[in-house]
C-alpha cells in the first residue's frame, strides 16, 4: 500500500473526513490512505457502518471519532471533506429536521473549523440542488427547479443553504473552498435497504424478489461508479484555492429506470419480475450532468461504463447476501 512515489505532487497531510464510513466516504478514507495521507474519519453511524472501515481500523495512519458534526468538533487537519448528510431519500427523510441541521448546522461548523484552520474545505453537494430540472443536461449556471416545502426539500434546500454558506465564507473570509455537485453514485458498500434505485434492484434481483420500479419507469438518472467519483473529488481538492467550483461530478450516461432494470436482470440472470409501485413525491423526472467544467478544470473524466460497474457491485451483494 505504500505508494508514495507513485504520485510526485502527492499531498501528505493529515485529511478529515465527515460522514467517512459512509459509501462514499470509506471509499474516500480508502483512496486517501493509499496515497500516504493520514485519515481521521468523523460519523455518527446515522447510515454509516463500522464494517464499511473495518479494514482500515488497524491502519497505523487510520483514527476513527464517533462526532455528530451538528456540534462543534475542535481537531488539528489539513484539509476537510465534508460528507456528512444521509443521502438515501428513505434515510433523509426518516428524520428530516435532523437532515437540515446536518447539512446546514455541519457546513457551519465544518467551515468554522477551516476558517480557524486556515486549511481547504470541501463540500460534498448534490445534484438536487437542481430539483426537477427543466434544463438538460445540467449546467453548473442553471439555478434548479426545487420544491422548498416538499419531502425531498430538507436534503434539497439543505443541500442549497450549504452551498451558499460556503460561497458565503469565501466572500466574507476568503476561504479555500470547493463544491462539488454529485450525481447519483453507485457501488460496493451501497447500505442493502437503503433504498436507493441500484442497491434495491440488485438485491431484489438476487433474491427473486419483484424488482420495484416507481412510476412508469422511464424516469432518467446517470450513474457514476464510485472509483471516478473519489477520483474526481481528490483532483477537484488538489486544486489551487482560486478553483471553487460548483462543478458536476458524474457520469453523463443517462438511463431510464426500465432500461437499468432489465440491464440487473441480465446480469443477475434472475428470474425477478418488473412491478410498478406509486412515483414519490417530487420525484426528479430526468437527470444528466454536463461535465465539460469537470474534464476542463480537472482533466477528470469517469472511466468505469455501467455494465461493468454494476458487475462489481452485484459481486459484492452476492457476497453480502450469502455471508448473511
Ligand atoms: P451515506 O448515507 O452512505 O453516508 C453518509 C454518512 O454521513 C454516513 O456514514 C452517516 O452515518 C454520516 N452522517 C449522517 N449524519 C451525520 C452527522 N450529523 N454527523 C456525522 N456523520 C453523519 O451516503 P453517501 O452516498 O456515502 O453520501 C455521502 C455524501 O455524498 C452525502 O453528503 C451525500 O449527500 C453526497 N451525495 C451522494 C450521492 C450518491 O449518489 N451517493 C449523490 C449526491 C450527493
Ligand atoms: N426508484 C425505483 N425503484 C426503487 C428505488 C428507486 O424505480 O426501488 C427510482 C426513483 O423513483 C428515482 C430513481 O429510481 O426515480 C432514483 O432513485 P434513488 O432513490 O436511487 O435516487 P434519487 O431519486 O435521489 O436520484
């Protein structure tokens, strides 16, 4: 795992990671490990999972803190990744004032903590800050079309008031700051019952079960493979402080939930049946990122195509559901 040389420009400092043993955050805690950097890593376990960083606990350059970043966290890093937020519509939802607070309560803390710190900060947004969106592809200009009483709107406008805090900060105290706008990520580590769209078909697939699609399922997302997603966030941290962002990080390959079930079904080889359960509310009905600022700006593109990513991921719930 030592693989200092492999990276000349390679930052060795001490990182921060809230919401690190989460799907995405493990994978991060990961990547940055490898790359020589000293990890500590912050949750609360709303959605995380101790076995997601298992592996890492005895790493000699690995600490984990059980934090809720609702409270002030006074530590000595280098640079903050800010992921902290149930991202599952059935998690963020379960608790919603909780879900508002973490995104708007944890960036302000998050950013005091960097202020003092004087170090980068990155934020881990979304793109429903978009909403429905009327305009597609999604530009990082385009304002979004957001529900702000609805179910959805404490991970929204939550997600929106983050974002603005940190442009705040970054006007009034001329914080190294980035965002980033995340589109719907898949891949090992998925919670199985955390109700998003890849991990339901997949586990729903694999053991027989009907596989659920909501609406007429021709509403669209675009699924990025974890790997690029971390990828792309570590390029988009190493910038140089005059690069904020928000930039798109995503895959623009846009699928209709039909097309992504029959596509499981297939590598699976199950048996499942297609049913049609009620649209939520709100429910986004298309979804594609421009990535032009993210391949201009970043040089970074995804490189993982559906077919295998999801091969991957299935591979690691067949595990999953045999060990279980
Ligand atoms: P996840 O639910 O697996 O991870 C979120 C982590 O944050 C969990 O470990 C959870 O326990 C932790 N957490 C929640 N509230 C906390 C609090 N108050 N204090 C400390 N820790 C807390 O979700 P994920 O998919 O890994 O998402 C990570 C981040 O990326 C989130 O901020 C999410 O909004 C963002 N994002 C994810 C996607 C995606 O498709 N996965 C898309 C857009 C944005
Ligand atoms: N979806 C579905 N069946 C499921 C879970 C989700 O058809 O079992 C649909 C959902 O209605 C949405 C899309 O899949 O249109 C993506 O849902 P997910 O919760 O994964 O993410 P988000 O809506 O936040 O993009």
């Amino acid at each position: 795992m030592n693989d200092r040389t492999r990276d000349k420009d390679y930052f060795s400092g001490r990182v921060l990671i809230t919401g690190g043993a989460g799907f995405i955050g493990s994978h991060l805690c990961e990547r940055l490990l490898e790359r020589g950097n000293e990890v500590l890593c912050v949750d609360n376990f709303f959605t995380g999972r101790r076995n997601n960083i298992g592996h890492l606990l005895q790493h000699p350059r690995f600490e984990l803190m059980r934090h809720d970043v609702t409270f002030p966290l006074y530590v000595e890093v280098d640079q903050i990744y800010n992921l902290a937020c149930p991202a599952s519509p059935v998690h963020y939802q379960f608790d919603p004032v909780q879900t508002t607070k973490t995104s708007v309560v944890g960036a302000i803390n998050m950013l005091g903590l960097a202020k003092r710190l004087k170090v980068p900060v990155l934020q881990a947004s979304t793109s429903e800050v978009y909403g429905d969106p009327s305009q597609h592809p999604q530009t990082e200009a385009y304002w979004g079309n957001v529900n702000p009483i609805g179910p959805r709107s404490c991970y929204d406008e939550g997600k929106r008031c983050a974002e603005t805090l940190f442009f705040d900060y970054r006007r009034q105290h001329q914080l190294d700051i980035k965002v980033i706008r995340i589109f719907n990520t898949y891949g090992p580590r998925m919670h199985p019952s955390d109700g998003r769209v890849v991990s339901n078909f997949i586990v729903q697939a694999l053991k027989g079960e009907d596989i659920t699609l909501y609406g007429n399922g021709e509403q669209t997302r675009s699924f990025c493979y974890v790997d690029d997603l971390v990828a792309g966030m570590i390029a988009m941290m190493d910038t140089s402080s005059e690069v904020t962002g928000p930039i798109n990080l995503g895959n623009p390959s846009e699928f209709t939930m039909r097309e992504l079930a029959q596509m499981v079904k297939e590598l699976t080889g199950s048996k499942s049946r297609l049913v049609h359960l009620p649209l939520p509310q709100d429910d986004p009905k298309q979804r594609r990122p421009d990535t032009s600022q993210a391949s201009d700006t970043l040089g970074w593109r995804p490189t993982v195509p559906l077919n295998e990513g999801l091969g991957r991921t299935i591979a690691y719930f067949d595990d999953l559901l045999k060990v279980a």
